[in-house]
C-alpha cells in the first residue's frame, strides 16, 4: 500500500500517512486540475501505529481530490 494513502467513500476521504515525524500534521486539499486550495482540519497521530489519521469531509461525489499534507519539514502529495 502506497504512503500515504487514501480511503475513498461517497462524500469524505480518509487520510492515512505512517511516518516518525510527530509534529502537527496539517492537511489541505483541492480538486484536481484547479488552483483552489482548503484547509481541513489536523490529522491525529498515533504514536503506537507511527502513523497519522483522519478525515476530509463534505466532498463532491464523484470528484477526483488532491492533497498535501505537512508535518515539520516533511510534506507529501496524493491524488
């Protein structure tokens, strides 16, 4: 499975990025091939997992999304 990943459902996406870094993770998103982007709120990190979690929600169905997400100085995208 891809790092980080996503988990699809009709209006929202779950977040899912396993990393060492432990800072806030901060979390914006965009549809794709648009130039708007939103903030959504946090990811959690659980420490036992190594690994952040959770959700953008209020999604367009049907809809493709990209992400960034920023913890410290590390950052990643998917799609």
């Amino acid at each position: 499975m891809a790092n980080p990943y996503i988990v699809a459902t009709y209006e929202c996406a779950g977040i899912y990025w396993k990393t060492h870094e432990s800072d806030q993770c901060r979390v914006k998103y965009r549809e794709l091939e648009t130039n708007s982007w939103h903030d959504a709120l946090a990811l959690v990190y659980d420490a036992s997992d190594e690994e952040y979690r959770g959700s953008v929600v209020n999604l367009k169905p049907a809809t493709e999304y990209e992400a960034e997400l920023e913890s410290g100085s590390v950052k990643s995208r998917i799609k």
